[in-house]
C-alpha cells in the first residue's frame, strides 16, 4: 500500500512535476555556463581517407570551420589552435556523389582531463564531393632555365625513376600525362652535370606516394657550325729544280665544318691547300690535286675546284731564249804593213 499511494503522489499533478525538473535542469546548466568562459579558433579542415573513395577537387569547398571551445576561464587561457584538430571522415563512403560530411573535432589528451569543455564549429557539417581513388603512373619530364657555356649545348638528359606514381581523385588522375620537375638551372655549365631535383605537384588533393625527387643526368657536347674561308692560296711543292709553273697563282674557297671554338680559333694560316707536283718530270700541261689540310676537329665539306690545270716550262730553255741567235764576231787586230829593209852599207876596215 505504501508504494501504490507513493506512486500516486509522484503521479499528481505530474505535468507541472515534469516542467518544474526541466526549468530545474535549464536553470542548472545556465548557471553552469555563466561561470564557463569562451574563445574562438579557426582551424583548416583535414579529411580522413582510409577507404575506397577520395575528396575531389572543388573551388568552392568549405576549407577552414569556426570553433569555440567553453571551458573555466582559468582553463581557457592556456588552450591554443595546436590542441585541437578539424576534420571529416568520408572513409566508410563507398558511391562517387556530393554528401554532407560532419565536422569531427579531436582535442589533445591534457583537454580531454578538463571538466567542463565544450567545443562546437560553425557549421557543423560540411558538403563535400567524392571520387573513386585512383593512382597512375607518369612520365618524369625535365624543366631546364639557361644556357650552357658557349660552344655548348645538350645532348642527352637522362632522368632516373624515368616514371613516378601519383594518387588522387579519378579525374583529375585521367586528365594527367606527365609530370615535372623542378627547374634545373644550367646556365653557364660546360660539361655533362648530375642534379637530384624534387618533382612539382601544386595540387593538393594529388599525393606522389613513391618517388619524391628524381636524378637527373645533363650530357652536353661541343657545338657544331660551319664557316667559308674564299682565296686560300695553293702551295706547289714537289716541282724539279730545271722546271717552273707558268701559269697562276691560284687559289680555292672552302666551307668547314667543326666545333664553335675550334672555328673561333681557326686562323688562314692554319690552313693548307698544296699541289704535290712530284710526279711532274718535263715541261707540259698537267692537272694537279689539291690535297687540303686542316687542324685536328675540323672536317672540310666543301671546295670550290678539287685540282689546278698548271703549265710547266724549263728553266734552261728560258735561258736559251735570252741569248740572242746572231753574235758578233771578236774584231781582229790591224795588220800593219811592213816596209822591206833598207840596205845598209857595209863597214869595211881600211
């Protein structure tokens, strides 16, 4: 009996009862939050992916929530933005689509100890589009700033990974072809060069997940042009002492070939042009070759006649020509005539 007529006096008038406990519990918690005092932090929001699906990239996704933390004010004073970590879960998501993704707050474990905290963010939830993860693997290519040396230029570059794997939201990932370095610098440089170089990703929402930074090998070799030298004069060599060239002189353009600074240094005088005559024994027409040669690294392409049509005379023979056919005669002396002698008397002794 005792406990019926208790329930029936719990059960009086027990709409008023029940409003009376929850003013109770208002006023309670409003006396509690009066001695509570506030502060307010900004803080980017981090997404947790640990399942099939990834965030895609979207210009007008929220990035950062507004969060206010209650707690004692002597309390209060020693949190900062290093205690607390935003972030929305979307790894139990398994079909691509734009969802409503609640704001998840993870403290620090000396917050955890503090009685009472109350945290909340604005807004609470944040819409967020997913795509199947995806990864692919890329080709690795070079960016190069400057010049080498002069006189030199790039033969080869070599690039080891040649490939590197990126991983991130599927269109983004099939729109992707290849992927860059960061720039080399390689002016002035005058022999083959080896360079690590980290590899360039801007977008955030892409992860290189192997390879980080590549090895890049930078071959150079010598520059190659070309130059004409006209009138270079030919030498015979080779020609008897009693015979001698006519005709002439003579001379050849060439066009050669070489390195930049093995032209640059190249004067006439280093170069060439001879007719060996020694195969000439008399006076006639011949043609002679023109043999061409050159300092070490230069080639000649081009020249303008490939031998000389020389006509050889004797030397003796000019020298006959000199002397003329008809010469006088040496004068003789006067003959005097000589009267016959005169007789002389003879001297007789008494």
């Amino acid at each position: 009996m005792k406990i019926k007529q208790l329930l029936n006096k719990l059960l009086e008038n027990w709409p008023a009862k029940v409003i009376c406990l929850a003013l109770a519990l208002l006023l309670y918690f409003f006396y509690n939050l009066s001695l509570l005092d506030k502060k307010t932090f900004t803080l980017l929001v981090s997404t947790v992916e640990n399942g099939q699906m990834t965030c895609e990239t979207d210009k007008n996704a929220i990035k950062s929530v507004k969060v206010t933390v209650h707690a004692k004010q002597e309390q209060l004073a020693g949190i900062n933005e290093d205690d607390l970590n935003a972030y929305i879960d979307i790894s139990s998501q398994t079909t691509e689509g734009t969802f409503d993704f609640p704001v998840l707050i993870e403290t620090s474990p000396r917050l955890k100890l503090m009685d009472p905290l109350e945290i909340t963010s604005v807004p609470e939830n944040i819409k967020t589009t997913v795509e199947e993860k995806k990864f692919k693997y890329l080709p690795v290519k070079t960016s190069m700033v400057g010049n080498p040396a002069r006189g030199y230029e790039v033969l080869s570059v070599k690039v080891v990974p040649t490939y590197a794997r990126i991983d991130g939201p599927r269109s983004i990932v099939d729109s992707l072809s290849q992927i860059y370095t960061g720039a080399i610098d390689i002016e002035g440089i005058y022999r083959s060069t080896e360079y690590d170089v980290p590899l360039v990703n801007e977008n955030q929402y892409l992860k290189l997940s192997e390879t980080q930074t590549v090895k890049v090998t930078i071959d150079l070799v010598q520059s190659q042009t070309s130059t004409t030298f006209s009138q270079v004069g030919v030498t015979s060599i080779g020609l008897p002492d009693n015979l001698y060239i006519a005709n002439g002189p003579f001379s050849v353009s060439l066009n050669l070939t070489g390195t930049v600074l093995a032209l640059e240094r190249l004067s006439e005088s280093q170069i060439m042009a001879i007719a060996n005559c020694s195969s000439v024994t008399e006076a006639g027409e011949y043609d002679i070759p023109i043999e061409i040669t050159v300092p070490s690294g230069i080639q000649v392409d081009a020249q303008s006649i490939q031998s000389v049509h020389i006509e050889v005379e004797s030397a003796l023979e000019e020298i006959n020509d000199e002397i003329p056919e008809n010469t006088p005669n040496e004068q003789e002396e006067p003959v005097q005539n000589v009267l016959p002698e005169e007789s002389v008397p003879a001297i007789t002794n008494p």
